[in-house]
C-alpha cells in the first residue's frame, strides 16, 4: 500500500480515527467522495467499467450493491485482509 507521504502520515486505505464518515444515507442526497485509487486498480476498473458500457461511479455503484457481506455488514472477504501473521520465535 502507498503512503500518502514519505516515512510519516497516513497509509492511503487505512481508516483515519479522527475523519469519521460523516454522510448520512438516510437524507436521500448521493454521496460525493473523493476516492484515490492506485494505477493498477484504476487500470483494471476503466477496462471493466468500458467494457460493460459504466461509467466508473456505475460500476463501483455496482459492485457495492453485489459485494456479499456478513450479518454485522463486513465484507466476507474480510478476513483474509486481518490475518494474523505469526510472532518470531525466540529462545
């Protein structure tokens, strides 16, 4: 993952404590973001979204309202992001 700066700041795609969501869905109003994507992703969604006749937000559109999810809305593929790598041994 790229940093957002060199050697200090935030780590592009981790969330950000102090900068919350703040978009209430429930107003009915579309959410406009700002989002970073990276080249290669940026390469691989216009290919897609071109190929299937989207626009980029139509697809990103789409592959939210597909994107299974558990009971507690996280991703099921989730998991595989949170692994726990196992400690260095010593002794």
């Amino acid at each position: 993952m790229a940093r957002t700066s060199k050697g200090s700041g935030s780590v592009r795609g981790k969330a950000q404590p102090y900068r919350r969501v703040a978009y209430d869905p429930s107003s009915g109003q579309n959410w406009r973001t700002g989002v970073v994507v990276l080249p290669e992703q940026a390469a691989k969604a216009i290919k897609a979204a071109d190929s299937i006749g989207m626009s980029f937000a139509g697809l990103v559109n789409e592959l939210l309202r597909q994107m299974p999810v558990d009971e507690n809305g996280r991703p099921t593929w989730a998991a595989e992001l949170n692994e726990q790598k196992p400690l260095p041994l010593t002794g």
